[in-house]
C-alpha cells in the first residue's frame, strides 16, 4: 500500500469521527432546545381553579422533562452557588419559573414575578390557593359521590364528572397503607364503593342492567360496569327505535282502523267495561240507595238508569220477571237481541259480541251495535253492586 493511500484512509476515518461526534452533538442538543419552548396548558390559574391547575401543570413540566419537577419540590438540594453545576441549575429554574408565569391569570401573575426561584413561587401559590388536607372538603366530595344523580345527562359527561370526583378524593385521602396486602385490600374497598356509587346514581332507565352488574361474581370495576352500562345504552337506542315503529295490534288496531282518538278508543280499552262498575275501597264509600226511586217502573233502591226493565234483564235473572211488556224482553236486551237477528237470520257467533262486535260495527248506533256489550256490562255491575233478596228483587248493596 502506497504513502497515498494511507492518507486517503486517514482522512476518511477523521471524516467519520467527525460525523458521529456532530451527530452525538445534536442528541444532546434536542431536548435541551426544547426546554427553551413556551408551555401553555388549557387553562390559567385563578382563585377558582388551583386544584386542577396545580396537577396540569405539573403532568406540562414532567412532560417536557421529569427532572425539571424538581425544580417544583426542591429535591434534590440545588448545588451551591460556587458549584460549576450552578449555572446549569440556575438556567432550568429560570425556565420552569417563566412556565408557571406564562399559566396565571395576568391580573396575579404581576404581583408574583418577585420570587427567587420556581420553588419558592411555587409554595407561595399553594399557601395562597390550596386548602391542603381540609377534612371539610373531603367531607362535602365524598357527599357529592354519594348524592349525584344522572338526571338524563349524556352517559359519557356524566361518567367524566363521576371521575372528577373520585380522582380528588384520591388526591386529598390517598391510601393510608403500606403494607401490600393491605394496600390491595384498601384498593378493593374502594373500587366497590365507586361502583356502588356509579350504579346509584344513573338513571332508572338502567335497573335492569343494574341488577345484572350486582349479580356478577366478582364484582367489576366502576369503568367495568361503565362499559355495561354504555353498551346497554345502545341497545336501548336501538330497540327504542323499532318499538316506535311497532304498529298498534289486536283490538287496539281495530280501533285505530276505525278513527277513534286515543282518549275515546285505547283509553276506553284500558278502563273495561266503560268504566261502570266503581272501584270497591270500603263499606265507606258505598251509596245509600235505600231512597232511590225508579221513575220508570215505581220500585226502589234503583233509579231509572238503573233499571232492568230499561237496561235489559241478567241471565241469573230467573224468577219470572224478566219478560217485558206482552211477554217480550224488556229494554235494551231485546234490541240487542234484534241487532244479532238481523239480515234474515240469527248470527250466534261470539265475535259480533264484546270488543268483536264494536271494532266490527264501526262504532255505529250505540243501542244496536252495543246491546250485548251494555248488557253484560250492567250484569257485572249488578253482580258487583246488588242482588236478588225474594222480595222487592232490587236489594242493592
């Protein structure tokens, strides 16, 4: 190998040596040019706010670099003054001192530019802002836990909120132990109680997933059960839906067929036989009908309305009576009689009768279309109200 070619290699090695220690330069440069960055978070510190202030800012500065939280605590001791790390020190402090500036509403900032140091600045706003370890607040956030109520707030909002909370009262009433299982034992305790809480406090729209939860062996976590919950809300979105588009059925259907509002036509449905037998609460509530008089056939204990010659006779009615006038039967039984004897010949089936023969009559002439139903309505409520004692037949109760 020629002296030429030994100087080509030379240079070569010095350009590579070169390389690398520019290169080594440079990664040792990055993240202390960072430093020199504006931190701005979310939100300025107030009077209002020093709790959440206090852990952004401190998640803000760890993030840039861990070691510049001790700038914040004072450990380790900063070197002294004569040290050669000093400068070094002074410079970060300097930083993080402008950081916590750049975060405080102006109005205090400029009354707090006179501190040495990040520390010193730093427990000056916790002796300002903080209530440190007020047994009174921990008191009224563990009440908040206890009493909250969804109220139809957004699941996702209210679970944040529900996290706020919780995540205070760690801050103020950390776990006392410091032994590991008794440190895992404490961490149970209080997961069950923020499921309690959790479930306690969401709507009733949610029971039955709630029981479901409680039935779980072991008992998840509050985010196990928020998951749960979440998903049964999208089952309820769903369902929800298609049970809207459900269309009325049955006799309901036949009455939405033929035009009849809600009020007049389900509601009717729901309250029986249109509503003529009273409800029974008691001997107190019922009607002295020893002087009632029927204007119509002159006997008593029965007004007209009432009246079986007028209303049509009951099938138990069987002691001779129950004929009219030349021998017919009386009242609206025999015009329900002729309704189903209409057209040429006797229909004798049940479905012209009762709801059938309502929905099916169109809600047409009440004495025609309804005989039957009338009849066997006032029968149940003579059943319910009165009875045959021999003599006067209209002994009501």
């Amino acid at each position: 190998m020629t002296d030429g070619d030994h100087e080509n290699n030379n240079d070569l090695s010095i350009q590579i040596a070169n390389l690398l220690k520019s290169s080594l330069n440079s990664q040792n440069q990055t993240p202390k040019s960072n430093l020199f960055d504006s931190l701005n978070i979310s939100l300025k510190l107030n009077s209002q706010n020093y709790a959440l202030w206090a852990r952004m800012i401190r998640v803000a500065i760890g993030g840039k670099s861990k070691n510049l939280l001790n700038h914040l605590s004072g450990i380790p001791t900063p070197p002294e003054p004569s040290d050669d790390k000093y400068g070094q020190w002074e410079q970060d402090d300097l930083i993080v001192f402008s950081w916590l500036i750049q975060n405080i509403e102006p109005a205090l900032a400029s009354n707090l530019t006179e501190f040495p140091t990040a520390k010193s600045l730093w427990d000056a706003l916790v002796v300002t802002y903080s209530s440190g370890k007020d047994k009174l607040q921990t008191f009224d956030l563990h009440v908040k836990a206890n009493e909250i109520r969804q109220n139809g707030v957004p699941l996702e909002d209210f679970w944040i909120v529900m996290q706020g909370i919780w995540g205070e009262i760690d801050r103020r009433d950390p776990n006392p132990m410091t032994c590991a299982k008794d440190i895992a034992t404490y961490n149970k305790i209080r997961s069950e109680q923020k499921l309690f809480q959790f479930l306690n406090s969401i709507d009733r729209q949610y029971a039955s997933i709630k029981r479901e939860i409680l039935r779980w062996d072991p008992l998840p976590s509050a985010e196990g059960a928020y998951a749960a919950v979440k998903k049964e809300t999208a089952h309820q979105s769903i369902l929800g839906t298609i049970s809207g588009n459900i269309s009325q059925q049955g006799v309901a259907a036949g009455l939405v067929s033929t035009g009849v509002q809600d009020s007049e036509g389900l509601g009717f449905l729901s309250r029986g036989r249109f509503s003529l037998t009273k409800p029974n609460n008691g001997s107190s509530n019922r009607v002295d009908k020893s002087k009632l008089k029927c204007t119509h056939c002159g006997m008593l204990k029965h007004t007209k309305e009432q009246c079986f010659k007028l209303v049509g006779f009951p099938d138990w009615w069987n002691d001779g009576h129950k004929k009219g006038k030349n021998g017919t039967e009386g009242g609206k039984a025999a015009a329900a009689k002729a309704t189903n004897t209409s057209g040429g010949s006797t229909n004798t089936n049940s479905d012209n009768t009762g709801f059938g023969g309502m929905a099916s009559a169109g809600f047409g002439d009440f004495n025609a279309g309804f005989g039957n139903f009338i009849a066997s309505a006032r029968t149940q409520e003579t059943r319910n109200t009165g009875h045959q004692d021999g003599s006067d037949h209209w002994a009501w109760h």
